[in-house]
C-alpha cells in the first residue's frame, strides 16, 4: 500500500473517532460474534504433541541395507553410495555431515 506523505495527518482526536466509529460498526454486525462451525471441527481433528498413540499401529515395510548403500558415522542414516564424502578408515559420512 503506498503512502502519501504529503497529506494532512489526523490528530489524535480523529484517530479516536475513527476507532470508536468502527466499534460501533462491529457491534452492529450481527455475524462478527459467532464461530464457524467448520473450525470447531476441525480443531478437534488435530493431534496434539504428546498425544497417546499407544493403539496406533505401523505397518511399514523395512528393507535391510543394500550393497549400493552406506549408514553415515554422524547422523546414522542409510544413504546411496553417491552421497559418500569421506571415509576415515571404517567411519564413512555423507555430504550432509562433512
């Protein structure tokens, strides 16, 4: 939004005006006080940090390390060959971590 820097400012008397004349308008609004049914709804979807998810079960497939991957001595993830950075005898680390 530009601003014209040339025009007249209010005085704090008009900036006050102005703000209690928006008041007014708000409490006239009929709508402004309720609450969207949609949100509530989907507040109560959310799960929350901490939550209990003892009864959740995974069912992920984990495959074990392939001839063309290594595990980083750093971050202890399973990395392509590619991603090699250095080897220090038997440590090796990935791009990230060097």
């Amino acid at each position: 939004m530009a601003t014209d820097y040339d025009a007249p400012r209010k005085t704090d008397e008009e900036i006050s005006e102005d703000s209690i004349e928006e008041l007014k308008s708000r409490r006239n609004d009929q709508k402004s006080g309720t609450v969207d049914e949609d949100e509530v709804e989907a507040a109560e979807s959310f799960e929350l940090p901490g939550a209990d998810l003892s009864h959740e079960e995974l069912t992920v497939r984990v495959l074990p390390r392939q001839a063309d991957e290594f595990t980083c001595a750093s971050c202890f993830l399973v990395k392509h060959r590619s991603q090699v950075a250095h080897t220090d005898g038997d440590q090796v680390f990935c791009v990230d971590c060097y």
